[in-house]
C-alpha cells in the first residue's frame, strides 16, 4: 500500500510539548503519532494506531502459538463480581466507578480475572475440558494516580491480557511457562531490551509472580541484580535477610539522655558522638527511626501505624505500599499528631507506641537482642541502649526500608546492583483466589468436582510503543524495528525535476507491487523540511530521489545505524528490496 504524505492526516509539530518530560512523550507527539485529550489519555492518529496495531499483531502471534485463543469481555462491568472478590473496595481510588440510569453500580474493567473466572464457569463444567487459556486485547481503565509520560502511563490503556484455567498446580506451572516463553519472545521480536524480574503479586493475590522490566533511566520500577547468582527482583519484592538473634544477657541497661534539639538523625548522630555514649564511633544505623503513617483500610478504617527503620536507611514509599497492600497509606495531618500527644515529633520511640496501642512494626534488621538509640518520647530526649526483645518487642517486621546498592542479596551470593525499568508485563500464579470467589469447579476424572486454579498475565500493549521509542529514538526522532513501523520504508522525493518525480512514483509501484507499505513523501515543501520528518517518523529505511537522479542513483539510508548507500536508480527497487530483506 501506499500512503501519500500530502494527504496523510499528520501534522508533525517543531517544538517539544509543554507538558512532556520524557523523550519517548516528546517525539510520539511531535511527530503526529498521538494527542493528549485529557491527563493520561490519548488519541490515536495513523501513524500511531498503525504502530498500536502491529504490536497487538505481534502479541496475538504469540499468544495463539501457546495456543491461547482470544475473547473480549465489555470495558463496562457491573459491580457484583468485584463485590465478590472484594475488589470494588480493595482497589481504591484507581477504580473508575459510575451509575447507569437506574442507579446501578458499575466500573470500567482495570483487569478482568472476575470476568474470566466466570466466563469459564458459564461454559466448561468436564475436566476434558481443561486446560484452557483465553485472552484479550483490549482497552482498560484506572484512575491512576499520577498518569505520565503520555501512554507510557495512561488512564485509559491497551492491554493484554490472558487467563489459565488449570486442573492442578502442574498444569498451572506449564501454563505459566509458556506464557513466559511467549513474552520472552514477544519483546525480542519488538527489539526490547529488558530483564525478568520476581514481584510481589499486589492487588491481584497469589504465589509465583515475575515482572517484564524494560530497562530505561526512566522507568518507575527500581529492580536489583545480583551478578554472582543471577538473582533479580523488583525492590517491592526483595526480602530482606533478618538479623541473626544477639544474647541479650550482659548488655547494659538502657539509659534517657537529655538531648536538646536533636530532632534529626544527623544531629542525634553527632549528639551521641560528643558524648562518647557508645564507647565507640556511633553511626546512623545505630538509631532508630520511628516513621509513622495513617493506613486507610479497604472497610473505610484508618489506622496509626509506626514503621522502625534503622535510621541510615530511609523508607521507600513503594516497599512501603506494596507491604501494606490493600490498605492504602496516607501521611499523618497536624490533627492527628493533635489527638495523639503521646506522638512527640522527633523523639518518636516504640514505648510510647506499644503504651498507646499503636501497632509498631520494624525492619528485619531490628532483630532480637539488637540495640538501639532511639526517641524517648519527650521533647529533647532520647534512649540508648533500647534492646530489642528486652525492652521493647515489635508487633512484627515489615519491608519498608530502601533497598541499597552494594547490599547483600538474599540468596547471599554477593551485593545487589540497582537499575531502573519499565513494567512492560506481568505472569501471576493465582491460585484459586478468583475460582474460589465464584466457586468455578468441574467435575473431574473420578466424578468429583475439582476447583480450578488460574494464571493471570498482562502486557502493556500501549505502553510498549512508548518503550520501544524510549529505547530506540536518538536525538533526530523516533526508530522503529521492521517488525513495528508503521510503514516499511519512506521515500523522499528531494528533486523537483519531472523526470526524478516521475521515476519516484514509479519506484514507488515497484515497492508496493513487491508488498511493501510505503509512506511516500511527494509533497512539495524543502528537502531540508522532508528529511527531518522522515527522521522524526522514524521508519527504519528511507529512500531518497534526490540529486542523484540525473547521474542515475538514489540513495537508501538505514534510519538505525545511519547509513546511507547509493544505489542505481534502474532496478532500484529490486535492489532495495533484497536489503530489506537481507
Ligand atoms: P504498574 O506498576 O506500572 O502500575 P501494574 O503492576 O499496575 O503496573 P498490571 O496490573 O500487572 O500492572 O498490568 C499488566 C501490564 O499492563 C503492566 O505490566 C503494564 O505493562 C501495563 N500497564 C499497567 N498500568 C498501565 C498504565 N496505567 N498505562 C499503560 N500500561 C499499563
Ligand atoms: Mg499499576
């Protein structure tokens, strides 16, 4: 096919959008590809669902080669399922509920393990007919927080996503694999660079969980590596090695200590110094710092919570939330400290917490027999010495605190190296969380119902174009893979010559007659003007009918590596065809 750039609806645009930060946001604008209509929600223009299109085309290969076999359920849902997996309140805000007519709750599906759970059931009742893998390509909604970088974090989104009905645990393991076989080889047909990570499993529930990240300085997902074993885990999923237990007997007694404005680390550091308390060089990891936060239970509770992190590490937010999960955790008003005296800001320590009844959990770090400098819960006090198991016991551990750069991995084999990702997709073992809900069972081989147990898997198919632009583009514009491009080649007539316009239209027949989809640029604005749309575009080869023409060449550039070749201009598409080819 071709596509005549005078007449495509594209308008490419010289200056970067206001409100983009990333490059991939930047150029998939710039270049036409997609529009803003409100925060992380976009329209698609040509060349973009082109692009869109071919990788769900490439998703659906390799989805059907596992021998998954595609639905689609409705994006409006009624709320009854998710009433029944408890998910329209565990999903909080992210949740985009509405009202019919009548007054009947509904949602816009953020991902449909209820729905397929209950497609299966309405259909299937033998084990013969089991296993099953359905899937969908399909648009889904949440309200996300903070939507960013234009589709790479949108409210409104394409997914894929599929669904394993198993008879036993076996065959959700192999379903399981295979999906991470098929991904494996989606995102190197889509030439991305990414690693597999272990995840904690979130709002979905379940076991076995492993992330698809993309590597990118501007991914949200902070994973660790460790070189030595090959271990690698999303920092939400690493388990931090708890403390081996220390005698508690001989150690001396915990002593308060007057020590004015010191409500920092740093300060109760040097404090600490100055007095020599530990008879040695203290550090911030021989403090405690006590962070409190305010949880808001799915059932509407609120709950004060203390969180004690040895107070050379800081709390990361997203551990933080993903232990925390499904309550969602807010940060404590002047009105709370108010009505909690007993919290003395900066000199916070666990007595006052466990003398109040707020729940206070700890860093695995914080083990038995450990101790510690901490709050003494009056202005300008502190305690040294606190020991854990002896003076205070935590109501639990939690994995809140940073992970590090250079700290040990948990299989012990060396230190943690840190990078940042993008999440492009997703494999849950579920379990029977979801055929529990809606009792999804079949009557198996000795007549016996047997409950069936489910994987869930996503990837982001939308997200995925901005990734690969993230990872792919230079500073002139987008590149896309062969296996992606909205066209297969663009050519540029650079000549305004008769005859050069004619042999460009011509050339151009040849490509098309030979099955390619051309993106021909024959409208009349500068050379200058076309080439640097064709480099913004980004389609991996571009042909220009330029100068040449008259000594009887064009010249084939290879958008990726830079290269440009003359090539003679009879039999030119041939000759450009066995390079793409090639
Ligand atoms: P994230 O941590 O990035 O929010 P998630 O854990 O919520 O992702 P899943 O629920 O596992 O993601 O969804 C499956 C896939 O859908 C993800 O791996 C990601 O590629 C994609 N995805 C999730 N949320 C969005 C979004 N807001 N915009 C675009 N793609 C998304
Ligand atoms: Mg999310």
């Amino acid at each position: 096919m071709i596509t005549r750039l005078s007449r495509l609806f594209l308008r490419t645009l010289r200056d970067d959008p206001a409100d983009a930060e990333v490059p991939s946001h930047k150029l998939l604008v710039r270049a036409g590809y997609v529009r803003r209509i409100a925060p992380g929600v976009y329209s698609w223009l040509p060349l973009g669902l082109r692009t869109l299109r071919r990788i769900e085309d490439v998703v659906r290969q390799e989805m059907d080669a596992i021998g998954a076999q595609e639905i689609s359920l409705p994006a409006l849902l009624p709320r009854e399922p998710y009433e029944a997996t408890n998910r329209w309140t565990e999903y909080g805000d992210a949740l985009f509920r509405l009202q019919d007519r009548k007054g009947g709750d509904y949602l816009l599906g953020p991902t449909h393990e209820e729905l397929f759970a209950l497609t299966v059931k309405g259909e299937y009742n033998s084990y013969k007919d089991l296993p099953v893998t359905l899937y969908q390509v399909q648009t889904k909604y949440r309200d996300e927080e903070r939507p960013r970088a234009g589709i790479l974090r949108g409210r409104e989104f394409v997914m894929k996503d599929s669904y394993s009905f198993d008879l036993d645990d076996d065959g959700l393991r192999a379903s399981y694999a295979a999906h991470r076989g098929a991904y494996q080889k989606i995102f190197s047909r889509l030439g991305v660079e990414y690693v597999i990570v272990a995840a904690t499993s979130g709002a979905m529930g379940g076991s076995a969980s492993e992330e698809f990240l993309a590597t990118s300085p501007v991914g949200e997902d902070t994973y660790v590596t460790c070189l030595e074993s090959g271990y690698a885990a999303n920092v939400e999923a690493v388990v931090t090695p708890a403390a081996a237990p220390i005698p508690i007997e001989g150690q001396p007694a915990a002593v308060e200590y007057d020590t004015p404005d010191t409500p920092t680390i740093a300060t109760l550091v040097d404090w600490a110094n100055a007095e020599n308390v530990l008879g040695r060089t203290a550090t911030a990891a021989d403090t405690l710092k006590n962070v409190m936060v305010k949880l808001r239970h799915p059932d509407g509770k609120t709950e004060i919570l203390g969180i004690g992190v040895p107070g050379d590490r800081e709390v990361d937010d997203k551990r933080l939330e993903a232990s925390l999960e499904p309550a969602e955790v807010e940060l404590l008003t002047e009105a709370d400290f108010a009505a909690n005296p007993f919290l003395v800001k900066g000199y916070i320590g666990p007595k006052a917490l466990q003398a109040n009844g707020v729940r206070y959990l700890v860093d695995p770090r914080v083990g038995e027999g450990s101790a510690w400098i901490t709050g003494a819960d009056s202005p300008g006090r502190h305690v040294v010495g606190l020991v854990v198991g002896r003076d205070f016991t935590p109501d639990g551990t939690i994995e809140a605190a940073e992970v590090r750069d250079g700290d040990p991995s948990p299989d012990g084999a060396g230190p943690l190296v840190a990078a940042r990702g993008i999440e492009i997709g997703h494999i849950f073992q579920l379990g029977r969380k979801y055929t529990d809900a809606f009792d999804v069972d079949v009557l198996g081989e000795n007549g016996k119902p047997v409950r069936l147990t489910m994987g869930s898997y996503g990837v982001g198919v939308s997200r995925l174009m901005a990734v690969v632009a993230e990872q792919q583009h230079d500073e002139k514009g987008l590149r896309w893979p062969a296996e992606i491009a909205p066209y297969d080649i663009h050519v540029v007539i650079a000549n305004k010559d008769g005859a050069a316009r004619d042999g460009a239209e011509a050339v151009v027949a040849d490509l098309d007659a030979a099955g390619l989809e051309v993106l021909f640029d024959d409208r009349t604005a500068s050379p200058g003007v076309k080439f640097k749309d064709a480099e913004l575009l980004g389609m991996p080869w571009i042909l220009v009918i330029g100068r040449g023409w008259a000594e009887g060449t064009v010249e084939l550039r290879n958008r990726f590596t830079g290269e440009a070749e003359e090539i003679p201009a009879v039999g030119a598409a041939a000759a450009v065809l066995a390079r793409l080819r090639g």
